[in-house]
C-alpha cells in the first residue's frame, strides 16, 4: 500500500513538472509574440503566439494577441476566427468588449459595414463610454448608407440600360417587320413582273407558232388574189394615165388652132382696111 502511493506521488510530481515546464515555454512564446509584435515583425509575431497556444495558453490573452497579429498582416478572416474565440474564453465585460471592436475592425475592411456597425453597436452595449467605438459605428452606418445609394443608383442605371435595350428591340423588331413587309412586296412585284414576263414570253410564242397546212393554203391563196388585185389595178391606173393625157393632147390641139385662126382673121381685117 506504501508503495503504491509512493508511485503516485512520484506521477503527481512528474505531471505538475511537466505541466510547470509546458506553462513556461508557453508563457516564453508568448512574451516573445509580444516583443515582436512591439517590433512590427507581425509574422514572427503571430508564429510565436501560436506556439504558445500549442504548448498549452490557450488563453484571451493568446488568442487575441493572435488576432491582432493577423490583422496587421490583412488577413483579416483569420483575424476574425481569433477574435471570436478570444470572445469566448473573455473574463470580464472589459475583454468581450475590445474583442467586439477589433471584430469590428476586421469586418470593416472586408467592406461588410453592416456587421461592422453590428460589432460596434454591441461594443458599445458593454462599454457606452468607447469614443472610438461610437466614432466606427458611425462610420460604418454612413458606409452602409453609401453602398445602398450606390446600389440604387446601379439599379436605375441597369433598369435604364433594359429599357433602351427593349426599346432598341422594339425598333428592331419594327425595322424587321417592314423590311419582312417590303422584302413580301418585292417578291410580290417581282412574281407579278415573271407573269407579265411569262404572258408576254407565251403571246410571243404564240405569234412564232408556226401555221397548219390549211392556214398555209389561205394565206396563199389571199395573196394570189392580193397579187391578182395589184395587178388589175396597176392595168386600171395606167389607162386612166393614158385618158387624161390623150386629153390634154387634144386641149392642146384646139388651143393651138384657136390661136392660128385669131392670128388669120387679124391679117385679113388689116388688109382691108389698108386698100
């Protein structure tokens, strides 16, 4: 029984040395993220203090730290991931307090300013005289007034954007519609210009087609008869030539005797006259 408890004593003492020497590396790693967090060496900074997380200070003070690590270094959703942890394991009003400012912080640069005013607003909760916290609210508020007169203002220019478009398509859909209307009446014009063309080909046709044996034997036979019928008045035309000029023969005939016998009847009354 002696020894028995001898051997638990010795376990005891070895886990508390452990324990003792895990807290000191832990709390070295620590002091060592600070110093390099003074020294704006972020990164070396942020390693140290998850080091210390690691070998056992899993506290507020170590992840908090952690978290402001993060967000000099603009990663601001691990920065948030710390921040909300150190807010859970926060002892006092005090410490969940400046957890909801630096959450604030972070959505802040996300451009989330609704959460971020959220973080503020709560900050404000447990700690009313936080200047700076009242400051951000603010800033953030006004930040979500901008976004929504930016949104409306990108909405109106969008519903503008569709209207033109629609009335740009109403247009086109009208300059379709009459050349659809005006390409109808060229194809109608040039179907009635192929049937005129078409009757007009046909009534040619029609005209070279080629007579029958009967129609030959009537043509030739009114052309025998027309041919007859010049004839017959080319004969009538030539005699009555021949009259008409047989009869100025003679009018000219008894003009000149006319003439002679005046010329006569003068000699003789001259005569007489003389003796």
């Amino acid at each position: 029984m002696y020894l028995k408890n001898k051997y638990l004593v010795i376990i005891f003492i070895s886990l508390i040395n452990i324990f003792q020497a895990q807290t000191k590396a832990s709390r070295k790693h620590l002091l060592e993220g600070n110093n390099k967090y003074l020294a704006e060496s972020y990164k070396d900074a942020a390693a140290n203090y998850l080091n210390s997380i690691q070998d056992g200070e899993d506290s507020y003070r170590s992840n908090y730290n952690l978290g402001n690590a993060m967000y000099k270094l603009k990663k601001y959703d691990d920065a948030l991931i710390q921040y909300e942890k150190s807010l859970q394991l926060a002892a006092n009003q005090s410490e969940k307090a400046n957890a909801l400012f630096n959450m604030g912080n972070s959505y802040f640069q996300k451009g989330e300013y609704e959460r971020a005013a959220e973080a503020f607003k709560n900050t404000l909760k447990l700690n009313p005289k936080d200047d700076k916290a009242r400051y951000n609210y603010t800033m953030s508020k006004q930040k979500v007034k901008e976004a929504q007169q930016k949104q409306e203002e990108q909405n109106s220019k969008d519903q503008d954007k569709n209207q033109g478009d629609k009335e740009d398509k109403k247009d086109n859909s009208q300059q379709n519609g009459k050349d659809k209307q005006n390409s109808s009446n060229a194809k109608e014009d040039k179907t009635d210009n192929s049937t005129d063309k078409k009757d007009k080909d046909n009534s040619v046709n029609h005209k070279e087609t080629q007579p029958n044996q009967n129609e030959k034997n009537s043509i030739n036979n009114q052309k025998s008869q027309a041919d007859t019928n010049n004839a017959n008045l080319s004969d009538a035309s030539n005699q009555h030539y021949e009259n008409i000029l047989g009869a100025m023969e003679e009018q000219e005939k008894r003009a000149h005797q006319k003439i002679i016998n005046k010329r006569a009847n003068s000699n003789q009354g001259q005569s007489s006259k003389d003796w």
